[in-house]
C-alpha cells in the first residue's frame, strides 16, 4: 500500500494541489514505511485476543459439554437396561 502511495501520480496534473497532494502522500509513504507492518501486527495480535471467548463463554461452554455428556451416559445406561 506504501509503494502504491509513493508512487501515486495524478493522471491529469490539474493544479499545484496535486502536485502537493503527490508529495505529500510520498512522504507519508516514506515516514510509514516499516511502520505499517508493525501496527498489522499489532492489529492481528488484537483482533486474535478479541476472538478468544470471555470467561463466562467459556464457563457456559463447558456446562453445555458436561450436560451434553450427562444426558448421553443417562440415555447409553437406560438403553442398556431396556435391552436386558
């Protein structure tokens, strides 16, 4: 993205607006270079703390699990009895 606005050149040089735009976006371009990378990696790091599940997700996550299995061993152990 910095290379493609460092390079940015109007098609039609309409003004000395343009021209300042151009330059202006140059320098952005080199003042961010290496920098860009850094906050993508922060940005990820975030992004990847924000999908983890928050402690009550992962409380009631795991409630729905043990009454998942509580309700398959009961069903398991009455089918056993059934087929006696």
């Amino acid at each position: 993205m910095l290379n493609r606005l460092s390079a940015f050149l109007p098609a039609v040089a309409d003004s000395a607006d343009d021209d300042s735009l151009h330059e202006a976006l140059r320098l952005f371009s080199k003042a961010y270079e290496g920098r860009i990378d850094e906050l993508s990696e922060k940005l990820t790091e975030v992004a990847k703390e924000l999908g983890k599940p928050t402690l009550g997700e992962s409380v009631l996550n795991y409630a729905k699990a043990l009454q998942e299995n509580v309700v398959k061993a009961a069903v398991d152990s009455m089918v056993k009895v059934a087929l006696k």
